[in-house]
C-alpha cells in the first residue's frame, strides 16, 4: 500500500518534469560561450555559470591594461586591433568570413558554428553575450534569440563581405558605448559583468 502510495505521489512530479522537457525529449543542456565583445573566443562552452564568468572576468582583466578596473575606450580600440590582427590571416587589412573560419578552426575552443540568423529558443545551443542581446519575444511573449550573431563579420557596414579595420574600430566604438551603461565614457567591471551575464538572464526568462 505504501508503496501504491508513493507511486501516486510521484506521478505529479513526474508530468511535470515531462512538460517542461517538451514531453518526448530530455531537458537540453544549457551552455554558455565564451567570447570577448571582439570575437575572441575565450573558453570553451560550459554549464558552469562560474567558469563562464571567470573566462570573461581574464578578458576584461587583461584588457584593461592600466588596471583600474575600468575598460576605457582607448583599451577596447588597443583589443580591437589585437582581435582584428588575429583574423586577418592573410595581412592584406581585411577580414573575410574565410579568414574568421580558419582563426576559429584552429582555436583550441571550437565548436561547430550555429545556423548563423535562425531563431532558436534557449536551451538548445551554446549562447554568447552577443546574441543574448538580440531577444525578441514570439506570440506567447516567450523570449527568442538571433543564433549567429557573428561581432566580427556584423561590422561589414557596406556588405562587401570584408570587414576592414576602420569598421571593426567603428562597431567596437558602438559596443563598448552600449556596456558603458551610465555613459561616463569606461565601461566598470559590473557593467561589463552585466553585459556577460545575458545569457544567464535569458535561460532563466524560460
């Protein structure tokens, strides 16, 4: 009897379980990506909220290169043109979507690209602070993403497929003005925190 009991008392728990996991399948894996608001890949994807925050925390770190705790535009431009060297494989001062495949290939945090524009919801795919920010909301006002948000291959402001450094510098500009929330012109270790933990915000607006 006690244990028809106990069965009973499971099922609830168990539907539920089931309702949140969409019924047929298991509840996905949830993983953070890590990379600088450069491009740069940092870490590889984890589920770990802690590592994720420490391998964007190293590249604040060391790009504030005075210590200050404060990431002026000065040092996002000095990182700009570090990243930007990193890409342009070839050195002829542009970055085509070729160059950018090859730098990640060979970057010990690969991992296969997401459908570059498709909309997914969380839970099924690596995020990054980038695409984090693109959220819209579907008729059920559930939050949707922008999968394949690349911050390298966005700055091609004339659509020629190349991303020259004067328009990398120009959607670096715009980036860091968009983490420096208050606008005093640097953007503070917890606006930066603010702006890596996006992605943590939309797996729990699920």
């Amino acid at each position: 009897m006690a244990g028809r009991i106990a069965s009973v008392a499971l099922l609830p728990l168990v539907l539920g379980l089931s309702a949140c996991g969409g019924g047929d399948r298991p509840l996905p894996m949830i993983r953070y990506a890590a990379v600088s608001p450069a491009g740069e890949l940092l870490g590889a994807p984890t589920g770990d909220e802690g590592a994720y925050r420490d391998a964007m925390l190293g590249w604040f770190n060391r790009a504030d290169s005075n210590g200050d705790g404060r990431l002026d535009l000065a040092e996002m431009m000095a990182d700009a043109d570090r990243t930007f060297a990193l890409y342009d494989q070839n050195k002829d001062g542009a970055v085509t979507s070729s160059e950018l495949t090859a730098y990640r290939v060979a970057s010990p945090h690969h991992t296969p690209p997401v459908q570059g524009g498709e909309k997914m919801r969380p839970g099924r795919l690596n995020m990054t602070a980038a695409e984090a920010e693109t959220a819209s909301r579907d008729s059920r006002g559930r939050p949707q993403y922008r999968m394949g948000v690349d911050p390298v291959m966005s700055a091609d402001a004339n659509a020629d497929f190349r991303v020259t450094l004067a328009e990398f510098r120009v959607e670096m500009t715009r980036r860091h003005a968009q983490m420096d929330r208050n606008g005093d012109g640097a953007v503070s270790r917890d606006e930066f925190l603010a702006y890596a933990e996006g992605p943590m915000r939309a797996w729990r607006q699920e």
